[in-house]
C-alpha cells in the first residue's frame, strides 16, 4: 500500500470517527486508537498520541458550535477541567510504564463499562429542584434549547462526585488517547443529573484542555508520528464540524444506541487482541 492510499484511508476512518464522537460526546479516540491498531497495524503508543491530536482538532471544531446554540454549560466545563486535567498529567506518565497490551485491555474494559452505564438510563431527565450547594455557590445550573426551540432550565447535582470522576476520566485520556470523553458524559450525564445534550457538548468542550495536557508528554517520548496525526486530524475535524450540525435534530435514545453498539464491537475485538498479546 502506498503512503497516499494509507493516509487516504486514515483520513476516511477519521472522519467517521469524528461523526460518531462529536454525536455522542465521547470523542473520536473511541474509534480512532481501535481503528489504527486493529486495522492498520499501529503501534498502540503512536494511536493514542494521534488520537490525542485529534482530539484537540475536535474540540476545538464542535465546541464552538455547539457554545452558539446554546448546549454547552462553560461554568461546568471549567470547574471540571482542573479535575482532568491533573488525571491526564498522571495518565500519560503511566502509558510509559505498562505494556501495549495492557493498555489494550483497559480500554476494552472502560469502553464495555461504558456502553453498560449508558444503557442504564434511556430517558432525558433533568433535575429542576435546588441543585448541590456548590451548584448554587457556582451558578451552575443553566438552560438548554428543546425540540420546540424554548429554553428549558436544570440543576446539577453531585458537584464533588462528577469533579472526583473527572480526576479519572483525565488519567483515561492521558493513557488511552480517547479524550476522557466517555466518563465524562456517563459522570455528567448519570451522577451530575445534566441532560445528555448538555453533556455531550460540554465533554466536547472540555476533552480538548484535557488532550493538550497529556499530548506534550507523547510529544517529548517521541510517540507522535506528524503523517499519522496529520491525516487524523483532518478527518475527525471534518466528521465533528458535521456532527456538530446534526446533533440539535437527533433523538437522543438513537445517539444512545449506536454509541453502544460501536463501543462493545471494539472493546471485544481490542480485548481479543490484549489478552492474546497480539498488539
């Protein structure tokens, strides 16, 4: 295969990446590290720091959008990023310490936990009452467009909870190149009580501070390859500026579904491949 011909088809599985991680708040890396492991045969190091590449591309291309409409909550997402940002400082040291196939089965793991929490919960629910204290203490709580285009007001629950996920979520990031976006929309969506929307946009808000803290260490190790990351890069920010436009006319139940279904097909296959020791 040539170099153009394989760059051609990094920049298409890209792409779609980024068109499933912008609608489900989890990111392109979801994708993105599987596909380049599994499919093209790259070292699971390289993958992941192209993904983190990516990553920063993405939130800086959805965010934007999705901060116009009026989806993304800015308070949270800043109070949430000191969280993860610390987690993905430790995440990124670890990836140097453990094997490739380590890594592997982690991330199938987290992504199978992943898919399991997001079928928990099938229906839009927004807390309206007081909200935690450091809600109010903060401001946090906001509105967001419904279906109809009215505003529709919530409140965020458990503050201390969701900013202790994110240290984890962070160290994700850092070690798996996915952008933490999966525990962050479960951790904002599930224990923050934030509506899915607003969650999704807001982890894409957030997964790009959380890349860039992380990618400076891939940066140093050498674990950045530019013609890799370069064709990632385009291609998840072409498909999450895509996203990005059709997110405000999806049902979210359907964003739910195809999440899962994407998610439990490459834990299983990156498990295979960690336990055997093939990557």
């Amino acid at each position: 295969m040539t170099v153009a011909a394989f760059d051609g088809l990094v920049f298409t599985g890209a792409a779609a990446a980024g068109l499933l991680g912008a609608l489900t708040g989890l990111g392109g890396g979801v994708v993105i590290v599987p596909l380049l492991a599994l499919g093209f045969g790259v070292n699971i190091r390289y993958a992941v720091g192209a993904s983190l590449v990516s990553v920063i591309a993405t939130s800086s291309g959805a965010a934007a959008a999705y901060v116009r409409e009026g989806f993304t909550n800015i308070r949270i997402g800043m109070l949430l990023e000191v969280g993860t940002t610390i987690g993905a400082l430790g995440g990124a040291w670890l990836a140097g310490v453990i094997s490739t196939s380590a890594i592997a089965v982690i991330f199938a793991i987290v992504l199978l936990y992943s898919a399991w929490l997001s079928s928990r919960r099938l229906e839009e629910v927004a807390t309206t009452g007081h909200g935690h204290p450091w809600s109010r203490a903060l401001r946090l709580a906001g509105t967001y467009p419904g279906p109809d285009g009215a505003p529709r007001p919530y409140r965020v629950e458990h503050v201390p909870a969701g900013l202790g996920i994110m240290v984890g979520a962070g160290a994700l990031s850092g070690l798996l190149g996915i952008g933490s976006g999966a525990l962050k929309v479960l951790a904002m969506d599930n224990v923050m009580r934030l509506p899915f929307k607003v969650s999704t946009t807001t982890s894409n808000f957030m997964i790009g501070v959380t890349a860039a803290a992380s990618a400076g260490i891939y940066l140093h190790r050498g674990w950045i390859d530019p013609g890799i990351s370069f064709a990632v890069m385009l291609g998840v920010l072409l498909g999450a500026t895509g996203g990005a436009r059709i997110l405000p006319h999806v049902h979210t139940d359907r964003l739910r579904k195809l999440m899962g279904i994407v998610v439990v097909a490459l834990a299983l296959e990156l498990l295979y491949k960690g336990l055997r020791g093939g990557l």
